[in-house]
C-alpha cells in the first residue's frame, strides 16, 4: 500500500509539474546516465553557448560539466557510444568571460580543472574572443576554448 502510494503522489507531482519520467527514473527526454544523473544529448541542432545554457535550463538541467577522470569516461564513453553523438562537437559549462584566464564553471562558479586529460594540449588559447569551453570532434572531446557565438551542440545534465 505504501509503494503504491508513493508512486501515486510521484505521478500526480510529474503531471503537476508538466514531466513525464521514465522508468530509469529520469524526465524525459533525459535518460540515465549514472546512479545520480540523467543525461540529455541533441546532436541535431547547433547552437551558440547562451542558447545552449538556455535549452538545458528549459528542460531542467544544466550545461555539460564535469571536474574528475571518472566523469571524463563516463561522458566520453556515453558520446562514443553512439556514432551520430560522436561525430559532433558539444559546449561545455565552462567559461572565462568575466576574467581573462580564470575558468569556473557557469552553474557554480567553482574552479575548472585545467591541462590534461581534460583540455587539448595547446588549450585554452589566451585569446579574449575565445571564452567559452567545448568538447572539440576534432580533439577526441577534449575541450577548447571558443567564441561564444559560435555553434556546437548541447548535452545538458540534471540531477535524478
């Protein structure tokens, strides 16, 4: 009785509040990724970076990021896993707009890793056009720095 309960009030809040989960218990249209996230890719349509922050935060969610070698293979095993996911480059929620050099992620503010293994060699440049991180095709998704109006695809993340 206490199950059905919980999983009555749990739809009645999904339906409240427009979601409809998944059975992996992720909203659509994320899907599981991990015990704790749920991921959500579009490689079909580019998108400049503040667009791109702004489709993740519609749908609940945040722009790509990620701070440990676990994650980086976690995310780099689910974009690899598929061939249209891998063929395309991905923003990543990672800037230095507001202080040339000083990289922090844009839902925290913390601290981005910097050198290997997450960023290509020669990255981030120290040009002050290219302030937005991305997870670069042509760099086996390592990140890059970039302009920020300039297009990639989104993978967004969220907590479920």
């Amino acid at each position: 009785m206490k199950v059905s309960l919980v999983i009555l009030l749990a739809a009645a809040a999904s339906v409240a509040h427009g979601l409809v989960y998944r059975s992996d218990g992720c909203p659509e249209p994320y899907e599981r990724l991990d015990d704790a996230r749920c991921i959500l890719a579009d490689p079909f349509k580019a998108k400049q970076y503040t667009e791109a922050i702004d489709y993740c935060n519609s749908h609940g969610g945040d722009l790509l990021t990620y701070d440990n070698c676990d994650d980086l293979l976690l995310i780099w095993d689910f974009i690899h896993s598929d061939a249209t996911l891998a063929a395309k480059s991905y923003w990543l929620g990672a800037t230095d707009q507001a202080e040339e050099g000083k990289w922090v992620f844009t839902h925290n503010q913390a601290a981005v890793p910097m050198g290997n293994p997450f960023w290509k060699h020669d990255q981030p440049s120290t040009s002050t056009s290219y302030n937005c991180a991305s997870l670069s095709s042509a760099a086996d998704h390592r990140w890059i720095d970039l302009s920020c109006t300039s297009s990639a695809n989104t993978i967004c993340l969220r907590e479920g």
